[in-house]
C-alpha cells in the first residue's frame, strides 16, 4: 500500500521547478489544511480535465469555443498578435494595450530541445490568414535566442502573403535604473532610441 | 461562470510560497499535462484527505492508528524526540541516526503570530510521560528564535517529571566552511567545541 502522503509528493513533483523538498512542503501544508481546501483544489484540477479546450480560432485554452476574446465582436479582428504560450496571452491581456485578437503557437523553435517548425501552429496562422482578411501581425514571441529565432521564422513563412509585419519593441524595462541593465538590454535600447 | 483555469489557479495560490505568478506557471503546464496526470494529482489530494489521520501516540499524520514508527517493535520507546512539524520526522528518518518513537507539537511558541502554550501538543507530552516509561526526551525543534523557545518552555514543563532532557547539538552544518558559516553558528560552534 502506497502511503497517501507519498503518493501526493510524488504527484506534486511533476509541477515545474517543483522538486522533492517543495512538492514535500506543499503535502504537508495541505495535510494541515482544512478538507474543504484540498477538496476544493482537487475539484479544480478535475474541473480543467473536464471543462477546457481549445478556441478553434486562436488555439488558446478555453472553456467554450471559440474563446471569450474570439467571440468578442468589439475586439479589432484585423490585427493577429502571435504568442508562444497561452500564458502570454493573459500578460498581454492585463496591459491593457492590446484590443486585436490572439494566435498561439504553442512553443517556440529550440533545435536543442528538438523542437521543429512542425511542432509549431504556423500552418493553422497561414490558414486563418488566408481565409481572413487580415491588415498586420504583431509577433510577441519572446525576447530570448528562441523567440527570435520563431519570430523569424514566422515572418519568413507569411511574408509572402503581403500583410504588415511587426514585432514587439526592445528595450527599457519599465521603471528600470540604467546602472543595472543588462548590456545587450542597453544596446538595444541605445539602437532603436527615438526622437523625444 | 468561473473560468476553470482561475479558478485553480486561486486554488493553487494558498500553497505555502506560491504567488499568482507560480500559481498561473502550474495551471498551464497542468492544462498541457495528460488527463491523467492531473487526476492523479487530484486523486492524491483526496486520497489525503481520506485516508490521512493522526496517531495518538505520537501525533505524526499517517494512513494508519498507531502510525508505521510507534507500531515497530524495534523501535526504542525510552527515548522521545519531540519536534515542531511532521516534515520534520521525514527529516530525522532520512538521517537513519535516531531509533526511538517521537512526539509532533503541532508549532512552535510565537507571539507575534499569536501562537501561544496552549496551541501545542504539550499537555499530550505530559500525558505520555505519565503513562510510559521513558528515559530521555530530544528536543529537535528548530534552532531559531521560536524553537529555542519552545524547547525552553517544553523543558520547563516537564523539568519536574525528572526525565533526562536533550537538546540538538548547534555548531558546523556538514561541509559548511568556516569563510561562509554565519556569525552566529560559528559563535555556538565555537562555545561547543569538543576535544579532538
């Protein structure tokens, strides 16, 4: 018989940057919590396997298809802002800045993790932006070797359908001291200064 | 509706050291977890919450009454180590340096979180040490501020009863070296020294 509490570390190891020391922390936390707690979170991992799916559209997690944002007649259908993971969606969401709808890839190229171009959803783009009338594509993918290296290969794959291309702006973080940027922040954002 | 996803990650929150941030990193990979992953989890959880109770021997939290240790007859029921938390009893076993039963406080004294005599298992240890025959009591609670004062309060209570009382030795962590090792262990190691 396996003990229960074990079972449940073992379970809880499998979060990411979850090791044994954490996932034991958490177990125990949980033994002290009220049953309703632990119920409650049980309740809500069942309700994910149970209630999500994907929006056809923009391939974002999502209890109802298309998605709440896919869905939204007020959101700007002309402009598609192309993330990496669904996580990026709810960042960009909560700026505030952005009123167009969503395409998620759902991973980033990384020869060194043996992830491909075909693992990306860049054909599921290509489609939606032939059967759409469609006036820019902001890549939002992140500002790290792979991001990029997705990034361009995107832009390399819709180029030819003639639509605007963008891509986020680097530089400044805000509320950052120059003193503790990092350099190749810093050479960015020295090279794409602009007028003020 | 509640949107399944915020709904665990508001569940994931109450995690001891988990923010939103960590709470929405676990809720997405959980989303691209398989199904069965993440009833696993979900099992384990109510497994816990079914199957754990408290030993009345020793209070640890186990799937059985009397738990694994206090049911071994090989273990040394002279001797009781008596400590703030369960986690630390997995802790102590791993070491393989203790055979005797041990006694869980449930905390440890401190008035700033308003955690007072009363809150812990002290009367069960009395109560134990009444109705057994036991040598010698370890205290291994924490060598902070609030576990130096429980061992203080603890040893104080059973002082009467005439019972040998230990404490954890303090000094060196294994491997520490001397450059790195705060002020304040060194100070005890110092004052501790042994003959060599």
């Amino acid at each position: 018989m396996v003990n229960p509490l074990d079972r449940l570390v073992h379970a809880l190891c499998k979060l990411p940057g979850v090791g044994e020391k954490s996932a034991t922390r958490y177990a125990f936390h949980l033994l002290r919590s009220s049953r309703d707690d632990v119920r409650e979170l049980a309740e809500a991992l069942l309700a994910v396997t149970r209630e999500m799916r994907y929006c056809a559209e923009c391939l974002v997690p999502s209890p109802t298809d298309p998605c709440r944002i896919c869905r939204d007649h007020q959101r700007d259908r002309d402009c598609i802002c192309v993330v990496e993971e669904p996580a990026d969606v709810t960042a960009i969401e909560k700026s505030g800045a952005f009123r167009g709808v969503y395409h998620i890839l759902h991973g980033a190229l990384s020869p060194l993790e043996g992830v491909g171009p075909d693992a990306l959803k860049v054909h599921e783009l290509i489609h939606r932006l032939r059967s759409n009338v469609v006036g820019e594509v902001i890549l939002a993918t992140n500002a790290t070797v792979e991001g990029e290296a997705t990034a361009a290969y995107v832009a390399q794959m819709i180029r030819p359908m003639g639509i605007r291309i963008t891509r986020l702006a680097s530089g400044m973080p805000a509320g950052a001291e120059v003193e503790y940027v990092d350099a190749r922040t810093l050479a960015y954002a020295l090279h794409e200064r602009r007028t003020f």
